[in-house]
C-alpha cells in the first residue's frame, strides 16, 4: 500500500480498501466483525527502516469493542488476530 489508499467501513458492516486513483475498492472484508457496525479503521504505513510508506497492517474496530489486525498484501489482506 501507499499513501494514496485508504480504508472506509460503516454500519454496512464491511470494509473496503480504496486507491484514490481508483473507482472500486481494492478489496473488500465482507462482516469482519459479524453484524456488527465498523467503528474505527487504522492503517499502519512502515517500511522495513520503520519510516511512514508502504503499509501492511490494517486495524478495525467494531461497536462491540474488539479489535481485528490484518496483513494487507497486494494480493489479499489475511486476518491475523482478534482482541
């Protein structure tokens, strides 16, 4: 990822990772957190010096106070723990 994308999620209760260069999402988490409304949305943009670019985490949050981290790739973004 870059510092042009950028991740939106709602009471539809999916999360979708946007370009802004683009018209559609890049992907899309359908219910990563059941039924539940998305809340809050973090991206975490490090390269391998730890300086702001090229992210590979996404963190969300729902309204029922749990957390979910995923590994974002160019192919696919993998959950990899719940708090």
């Amino acid at each position: 990822m870059t510092l042009d994308t950028f991740a939106t999620g709602s009471i539809d209760t999916n999360i979708n990772l946007w370009n802004v260069k683009k018209r559609k999402p890049l992907f899309e988490l359908q219910q990563p957190h059941g039924n539940k409304w998305i809340t809050a949305l973090v991206i975490i943009i490090t390269n391998n010096k730890g300086t702001i670019y090229n992210s590979d985490l996404l963190i969300s949050g729902s309204c029922e106070d749990n957390l979910n981290i995923y590994k974002v790739t160019n192919k696919d973004i993998t959950k990899i723990r719940s708090l």
